[in-house]
C-alpha cells in the first residue's frame, strides 16, 4: 500500500499541538477591516484553539499523519 498522504488544505489551516490540540487562525482579517470595529480586529488577532469535537475531525479525516 502507498503511504496516506495528509491533506494539503488542512495543512494550511490547522496546526497540531505537542499536546494534540488543534490550533486554527481567526477568521475576518483578509480584507474589508474598514467596515469592522477596532475591537472585532483586536479579538481576531492570533490563533485560538478548536472545540473538541471539530479538533476530532480534523484529526481523523484531514491530518492522518499528524
């Protein structure tokens, strides 16, 4: 069998912890920050940490080798 290769779109959008968590970039920073409050960009600033259940997911079915 060949090997499993890992998913190129996830390997762009999550990065996987020493700890196995799952990190994800905020979304609504790419464009149109005129209309968006001082706040909304400061809080999207940075990663976050996926929710458990979607964190399963994405290892499961999008990072076999991670």
């Amino acid at each position: 069998m060949p090997k499993m290769k890992t998913k190129a779109s996830a390997k762009k959008r999550f990065k996987i912890t020493g700890t196995g968590k799952v990190l994800y970039a905020q979304a609504g920073k790419r464009h149109g920050m005129i209309k968006r409050t001082n706040k909304q960009l400061r809080n999207h600033r940075g990663t976050n940490v996926l929710f458990e259940g979607d964190a399963a997911n994405v290892k499961k079915y999008f990072l076999p080798n991670g």
